[in-house]
C-alpha cells in the first residue's frame, strides 16, 4: 500500500465528513467521560432519533477532551458553524439538546461549554477559554476529542501515520533513533529513562526482538494510559511501529490488564484497520520492513507492570520479577532481546519524528522535554487527565486546571506518581512539573497521577491506605518485600488504631532500608516511600494518633476492610486427580 | 462428582482462543471468560495442551487474583479501595456491602447469588468512589445510592 493513495483516500472522506452538510455528532466516550456515566445509551437515543425524524446524522465516538468533570460531552459540527460543546450529557437531555440545534438553529444555553472553530459564534462562549482547555499543550493526546477511535482513515487525514512514513522512506534506522535521543524524550512510565538511549541497547542484536508495549496500570489514580488506548490508540501502533523500526524488531505486544475491555477492543480494532491498510504486516507502506503487532493480557496483578515481571506475564506465567542482569535488552521474553516502553512514551514518538526533535525539545523543560500527562483525582473541584506543558507547578495545575479545592476546605497532601511515589504538604505548590525537580521534593512524578486531599484526611490514614495497597500487591516472591510490606503496615495499623510508639517509628526506618537494599524489584525498593515521605512532611500527624488523638479523626471513620483471599477452594483440590 | 464441562469442551475452548499466542496464562483466561470460573479439570485440560506439568498450570491460576475456583455469583460486585477511592469513603461502602449481604470479607454469599470483590483500582479515579456490578462502572457512589443498588440484586 501507498501511502499518498491512502492520505488523498482519507483526506476525501474527511472533506465529506466536515463539509456541514450532514450534522456530525462526536461524543466523548473514554471510561471516565462515556462508558461510566451512560455514554452507550446516549448514542442509542441520538440513532433513534435520527432514525424516527428521518434526519441523516454522522455519529463518532471519540476520545477524552480531558475535562473528565464535564462527562459526557457531545459537539456539533454544521451548517458552517464552528463545533458547539454541551457537557453533561445524559440519555435524557441528548435530545433536546441536539434537536433545537440541528432541527431550529437553537444552541440551548443549558450545559453549554462553548464552540471550537475559526469564527465564533456571538453569545456563545470560546471552549479554548474553559480553564481545563485553555491550560492544556495536547502532543500525545492531540487528536483525542477530535477524531474517531475506531476510523483509521480520521486519523490519516490529520497526518496519522506520516510520522511512519518519513521514517520508513527517509531515515535510516540509526537517525530515528539519534532523533528520538535528541527530542530528550523520557520514559513516562515512572523511571523517566532516556527512551532514545533504551532503543539503542539492543540496535545491534540481530534476529526475532520484541518492542513491548507496557499497558498494565494498576496505579490507583492514573488512568492515562487506559485513556490514550481508549481515546487514539492509532498514536501508540504508530510509535510502536516507528520503535520496531528503528531497534530493527520484528514483533510488539500491547500489555493491558485483562478486564479493561475499553483499552483491549479499541487497540484490537485499531490494530486490524492497520493490517488491513498495510500499515502492520510484510512490507508495511513498500518499504521492505515487516512488523507485527498483538495484545497479550494479564490477570489481577500490580507488579506484572514491572519490566521483567510483565515478560514473565507474556510468556503465560506468574508475573514475578526476574534478577537482573540479564537486563532485557539482551535478554528479554522468551530469552530474545526485547525493549519496554510505556504507552505515553511511545505515544510521542510519531509526533516527534513528524515534526523533528528540535520543535519538541523547544517544549518543557530542559531536563524534561515535552508534556506530561496528569491525573486529577481526589479532593479536587474539576478531576481529569490534563496534558500539560513540563514545567508548569503544581500549583497551576491544582488551581487553574483542577480549579482548586472544593467545599470550603484547604489542600494538606498531594500523593504523585503512584501508592510507590511520594506524598508532598500543601508547601510543595511552587514545585514544577519535571522529573528532577519532582524527585528534588521527595516525590515522583512518574506515571502522571496525582490524588489531592483535603484537610479532613490523616496523613496515617492516607499512608495506611498506600501501604495496605503495597503489601496486598507484593508479588512474594522474594522475602524483604513480602515480609516488610506486612511488618509496615501492620505498625501503621497500629499507629492507626491509636497504640503506636515513638520506637515504632525507627523500626519502620529499619524494615524500609532492608526492603531497599534486598528487594529484587522497584515494589520493594521502593515500598517505604509512602511511609518516609509522609514521615517528612507529617510527623506531628503520625505522633497524634499514637496518643490516641488522629488529628482529623479519618483513621477511626475510615476502617478499610483488607481483603482475604477469594480461593477459598484452590488448595482443597486434589492436583491431578 | 461429575463435572459439568467436559475435558473435551474445554479443550474445544482453548483451541479456538482468541489470542494468537497461546500460553497457560492466555488459555485459562479463554476458560474463565467462557466458564466464568476454572473448573477443576481445565488446570489438567491446559496442561496438557501447553505440554507443561499441572504443577506449573495450578501455579499461574493461583497467583493470579481474578480467577476463581467455583461459580461466580449471578451479580459480581466489586468496591475500589485504592486511595483515591479511600480517601472518598470507600470503607463505608465495604461495610454497607458486608452488611447488606451479610458477609465478613470479600466471597460470595450463602445463597450463591452474589459476589463480592474488594478490587484495588477499577481505573476511573475521577468519578471516585467506585463500585461496578457485572462490569459496568457506577462512579460518585455514596451509601444510599449503593444501598438501593445492593437491594435491587436478586
């Protein structure tokens, strides 16, 4: 297949599609925005109705726009206006809301957001003003919100796949690579390793490699990467392609956890429109390089997110890290070099090589180029998944993007980049959005999450939480995780119910340097972060519930049931009878 | 005791899974999707068919957390308790759940018909505290709203 055939083809149906003359709805349908607040209904009664009044409607479910507080949010694009934005949309107000509009020229000011466009309407506001619009810099999630998830030939008409293209026919394997160094583009998994640098550990190794795609997300309060497979994931099989191009793989895997349908049928779907088109298969777009690429699913399990562990999980085991070295560049799944990058690292990638490493690095930061995709969640008047231009503080993001916090109440912690980062004071507001400046202030950013909370949370609550998290997860196979991640949080507890002691407090100093030091991987390593961090900012929290008086009283409101084992028959059954 | 799935119907499963490359992890995800549990005989149906002992297939089916070793209920229940649903008051969910179905920690009730898992993300945070009933998600969940959900299940 051509690829200027493909582009003119996909450039037609997109004129036909955004001429006005047929009104053409788009409907936000990620988890947060759509499938959790009704979104397949909402689409049923927009069909019926178009069926019943004999109206021609042209219908695209499309991705998150990132303002998850304003779910679930249609526009309308006709008659030569701009798009016009309703949010919270339900099954009972679609109707209405598009009727007057399609039907008498009407725009109902009732939930209303704005219109997109080149000329505005009068009366109606700018949806690029919205707070959770305006403070938004989209690379990774640029066509998310505009574009179909299930229509490759949207996302050729808006120079999908070009990216592949100029690396396919133009680059050498090497330049891509020195490309994606050049753009400082990290990691944005949690580790925030030069992705350039990673791609070039295994440049030389020949034979069967693999590009491995880390989807597993089991990070409570990020949902970035669920929502880029579920918003665009046309983005991720193009990076994933330019990476096995440039590492000369020969196969790549997307890893998400089984039970997120969301995620798992949207990148099917996007990976067999690819094959379909030759984008994925032999001689992708005639240039004599052959790549493939599928989804392998996991069960319940949050280490399987760690490199050497999610292998194992591919390879149908137990998801149980393994020692390194070997590292996997040269020893990966089934023992053939392979390299693991996280869906938003590879998600920047077409973008990168589209429009070089100079326009990207010209973004952010200097030791962090680019955006950063961010988590709201918690106590927070507008929660969603902001990208956001490194640098910008927290401040900022919680102010301006999440529009502070609500209820009357005041901000007291942050907890970033996942229950293994780090939890920060209502201090940490100057602190800028870069992997080292994080990690100056005693947290992570690492995936992207963050959990705001209020004045009405412990902080031996909230670190009681984090740390049942931890152990519940530890995988178990090597003991100073196991068993440290037991010792800790049953002293939390403990402080927790009001019978801690001052010792308890260098014990846990104890246990979480012997985890550090003898864990094989980062769960261990790092499972006293939650407690040290919060130590830091909160001591005086940890030292008045050990007199009995939790200074908000959330550890006595909030008693969390730690759950048992769901198999209670495994172990009955005979093995092999 | 007899089972009800026949080595040879699940073999028929696993053969015509849906994933193209088949390990013991992939295939007893195809039985469990299928079944809605493992049922005893499929660990030695999948070990055989991946040429791995039963030691190996018991192994990954217990490590885990989503499989299940008997019938799931008719409503499977689940309540997030990762942080950001905690700090939302999923606690007082767990307990209204426990009451309700008069149960002392996640499992299934005595009349089979419901089951109940504590899960620790369910990957929707910013509609927190969330609960999901066969899958579908219900966010902004408070104690009255889960109630009537809860009494609504027979």
């Amino acid at each position: 297949m051509n690829y200027e055939i493909l582009k003119s083809d996909s450039d037609k149906r997109w004129a036909e599609l955004t001429n006005g003359s047929i009104p053409w709805i788009r409907i936000s349908d990620a988890m947060c925005c759509g499938s959790s607040l009704g979104s397949d209904e909402i689409i049923d009664n927009i069909i019926k109705y178009s069926a019943e009044n004999k109206i021609e409607i042209n219908i695209s479910r499309v991705g998150c726009h990132g303002i998850c507080y304003a779910g679930t949010i249609i526009d309308v694009l006709f008659n030569g206006n701009p798009r016009i934005f309703w949010g919270y949309i339900n099954p009972e107000n679609v109707i209405e809301t598009i009727n007057s509009y399609i039907q008498n020229g009407e725009i109902l000011k009732d939930n209303l957001l704005g219109s997109y466009g080149d000329e505005l309407i009068k009366g109606v506001p700018d949806f690029t003003e919205l707070p959770g619009i305006k403070y938004q810099k989209r690379i990774a999630l640029k066509n998310s919100g505009n574009i179909a998830f299930d229509d490759i030939f949207q996302y050729i008409a808006n120079d999908g796949f070009s990216g592949l293209n100029k690396a396919l026919h133009s680059m050498k394997s090497d330049e891509v690579i020195n490309e994606v160094k050049n753009s400082g583009l990290r990691g944005r998994g949690g580790a925030a390793f030069p992705t350039g640098v990673k791609w070039s550990f295994m440049a030389n190794s020949k034979g069967k490699k693999y590009i491995l795609c880390n989807c597993e997300e089991g990070d409570p309060g990020a949902f970035n990467d669920k929502g880029i497979l579920e918003s665009d994931p046309f983005t991720l099989i193009e990076g994933m392609i330019i990476a096995g191009y440039a590492t000369g793989s020969t196969n790549g895997f997307v890893f998400i956890r089984h039970g997120h349908e969301g995620p798992i049928v949207r990148t099917e779907q996007a990976i067999k429109q690819a094959y379909n088109n030759g984008l994925l298969g032999e001689n992708i777009l005639g240039s004599g390089f052959s790549f493939d690429i599928e989804v392998s699913l996991t069960g319940d399990s949050y280490v399987a997110g760690e490199e050497t562990a999610l292998m194992e999980s591919i390879e149908g085991k137990s998801s149980k890290p393994r020692s390194r070295p070997p590292f996997p560049a040269a020893y990966g799944v089934w023992g053939k070099p392979s390299t693991i990058n996280n869906v938003k690292s590879l998600s920047y990638v077409a973008e990168i090589i589209r429009n070089g490493s100079d326009w990207f690095k010209s973004t952010g930061t200097e030791s962090s180029s680019g955006t950063a995709i961010v988590c709201l969640s918690g106590n927070i008047a507008n929660p969603g998944m902001y990208e956001v231009e490194m640098g910008i503080s927290l401040g900022d993001v919680i102010e301006k993007l999440g529009g502070g916090i609500p209820d009357g109440r005041k901000l007291k912690m942050l907890q970033t980049g996942g229950p293994l980062g780090g939890v920060l004071g209502s201090d940490s507001l100057k602190v800028k959005i870069d992997f080292d400046e994080m990690a100056k202030a005693g947290a992570i950013l690492g995936s992207g999450g963050i959990i705001v909370v209020d004045d009405r949370t412990c902080a031996v609550d909230l670190t009681k939480s984090l740390v049942a998290f931890c152990q519940y997860e530890s995988c178990g196979k090597c003991f100073p995780c196991r068993l440290g991640m037991t010792h800790l949080l049953e002293i939390v507890e403990k402080i927790s119910r009001g019978e801690g002691q001052i010792e308890d407090l260098s014990l846990m100093n104890k246990i979480g340097k012997n985890m550090q030091a003898g864990s094989l991987c980062g769960h261990g390593q790092l499972g006293y972060n939650p407690i040290s961090s919060a130590l830091k900012h909160f001591q005086n929290d940890f030292e008045k519930c050990m007199s009995g008086n939790c200074p908000t009283g959330s550890c006595q409101e909030r008693k969390i049931v730690f759950p048992i084992n769901t198999r209670p028959n495994a172990w009955q059954v005979k093995v092999g009878t | 005791m007899l089972e009800k799935y026949t080595d040879d119907y699940i073999l028929n499963i696993i053969e015509n899974q849906h994933y193209k490359t088949r390990t013991m992890l992939s295939s007893l995800l195809t039985v469990q999707d299928d079944i809605g549990y493992l049922p005893k005989n499929s660990i030695n149906v999948v070990a055989d068919f991946m040429n791995v002992s039963t030691n190996d297939v018991w192994g990954v089916a217990s490590f885990y957390l989503n499989f299940r070793f008997d019938p799931p209920g008719k409503y499977n229940v689940e309540i997030c308790w990762g942080p950001t649903c905690h700090i939302g008051g999923a606690s007082e969910l767990q307990h209204t759940a426990l009451e309700k179905l008069n149960l002392v920690n996640q499992g299934d009730t005595e009349d089979g018909k419901v089951s109940l898992k504590f899960n620790t993300c369910l990957g929707a945070c910013p509609q927190a505290p969330l609960i999901s009933v066969n899958h579908k998600l219900h966010g902004k969940m408070d104690v009255k709203k889960f109630s009537k959900i809860l009494d609504k299940l027979n």
